[in-house]
C-alpha cells in the first residue's frame, strides 16, 4: 500500500473528505482516497488502495480517511474541522475516532441528496408543481449553511424548516426560535411565484422531505464555510490524468496520481484571467448532467 505526500505546506488546520471513490466500478481496480488542506487550496495527501473482491466503497473510505488522520498526526497536523459527505459509516468513525474534530457535512452533498427526492416527487402524479422549487430550496440550503456559524443546532434546523411557510407566500410566524424571514420585500418575479397551497399532495409529500428524519440530523451539521468543491475539482484534473474509461495497473494508477496532485498544487491557486479592460474572465459551461444549467469556470 503506498502513501503519498504531494503538498508541502504542513501548517493548516482542516483536511477534507475522503473522496468520492470513483475509480472502483470493476473488481481489484485501485481505489483513491484525495484529502484537499482549504486554506491552501492544496492535495495534502492521497491514499491508494487497492479494491479487493467485493469491499464495500464506504470500507475504502474509511480505510483511506483513518490513514490521512494517521498521516496529520504523525506531522503534527491538528484537525480542527473536518469536511465530508454524509456517509453514515464515515460520522460514526469520525465520532469514535476524531474527539477533538468538529465534524461537518459538505452542503453540495446534502443538496444532491435533496435534489434527487424532489426530482422523484415531481415525477409522481399532481405533483409537478415542486419543479419551480428545487432551486429554491437548493438555495435556502445553501443560506441555511452559510448564514449559521456557531449557531446552535436548534436555530440552524429552524432556520431550514421556514421553507415551508416561504413555498406557501408565508414569510413570517416560522417558529419561536426563527420567527420571520429575513429577506426584504419581494419584487418582480419574486412576488409571482407560483406559491404552493396549504393541505395539497404535493405540499404534504413536500413537508416529509423537508422534515424528514435524516434532514433533520444533517442540517445542523451542514458546514458553513469550507466544502468540499476543491475536492470535486481535483477529480476533474484526477480524470485527466487517469480516465475513467482505461484501466490502470496499480501503480501505473499511483504514478498518475501524483502527477495529477502535482499539477493540481501547481495551478490551484492560480491568479484569475482578466480581459484587457480589466474584467475578470470566465468560461461558461453547459454539463450534460446539469440538465441545462451552468457553471462558471
Ligand atoms: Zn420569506
């Protein structure tokens, strides 16, 4: 089994998430584990791990993540927070394993999750309706996370739950602990939504996605500030160095890791392109799997 050092800065704080595992969907392929240090903006340290017959993708994860802890440690590297999916099996190592971590949950992750259900529900019959608010909802997530460092558990889970009073053109009397909304007036479009109507199927099978049992553990655990957005952007460079669709020996796969982390560390914190009369540029992209949405790059 290989460990690898890739970055050279030691003096930060925060490792990020065991990565999701994308190179193991056939039997005995390397397995990668990608922790990304967010004040740098740096790969700190990957873990390869071979996939054995039939181990579960979570098993790698933990496997990679305990080995990175091992890793910090041993360079005195204190992890004060720690950035990850919500993998159940990864909460409970952390829990057991990580006492003096603050464990936090990626938002993008959480809001996948989400996106998916409502996707079902607008599939389900008289509920089409939910379609206009999946953005929405995605974005009050994301204001829920951002808008709550430090706050207590209660608050940021209140905070949430005034979605359903906003879906209903209803901005205040939330709840004692978040009792109004704290947007200004809504102007134009804002304003003529289409609200949804107390009591309809889609509003009921809309509050059990809002409330439901795992929603309501993983909000307050929703990371305010650090995510794991880096990390998904290694993968991109990761599946330039290594595509998906070859097959690599173990350590001809190791060998493409490093270059990948190599490159990665070299150009992530690149200054921003800017055009001649001093805007900055980006290049807009339509991924297939955005389903018409776009991201800037
Ligand atoms: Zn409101």
């Amino acid at each position: 089994m290989a460990r690898t050092l890739v970055a050279d800065h030691y003096q930060n704080t925060s490792v990020s998430e065991p990565a999701e595992d994308n190179q193991n969907t056939s039997v005995s392929e390397p397995a990668e584990d990608i922790h990304i240090d967010q004040p740098n903006n740096h790969a700190m340290d990957f873990e390869e791990i071979l996939k054995a017959m039939k181990s579960k993708t979570a098993a790698i994860w933990e496997t990679g993540l305990q080995r990175s802890v091992e890793f910090c440690k041993h360079h005195n590297i204190k992890t004060k927070t720690l950035v990850t999916d919500r993998h159940v099996q990864i909460k409970k190592w952390v829990r057991e394993n990580m006492e003096d971590t603050t464990h936090a949950f990626d938002v993008w992750h959480v809001a996948k999750g989400m996106k998916k259900k409502l996707f079902a529900l607008s599939k389900e019959k008289d509920c089409s309706d939910v379609s206009p608010w999946t953005k929405s909802m995605v974005n009050h997530l994301y204001w829920t996370a951002a808008s709550s460092p430090n706050l207590n558990e209660d608050l940021v889970l209140a905070k949430w739950q005034s979605i359903s009073n906003r879906i209903l053109n209803v901005h205040d009397g939330h709840s004692t602990l978040f009792p109004s909304c704290q947007h200004d007036e809504l102007e134009g479009r804002e304003r003529h939504k289409r609200w949804l109507k107390p009591g309809s199927k889609v509003y009921e099978k809309l509050q059990d996605i809002i409330n439901s049992k795992q929603m309501t553990k993983d909000i307050p655990m929703l990371s305010s500030g650090q995510q794991t957005s880096e990390l998904e952007g290694f993968h991109s460079v990761d599946n330039h160095f290594a595509s998906k669709m070859i097959g690599f020996s173990f350590h001809g796969m190791l060998s493409r890791q490093w270059l990948a982390a190599m490159h990665f560390n070299e150009n992530s914190n690149r200054d921003h392109a800017y055009t001649q009369d001093g805007k900055a540029r980006y290049r807009i992209v339509y991924a297939k799997y955005k389903k018409g949405e776009h991201t800037n790059m």
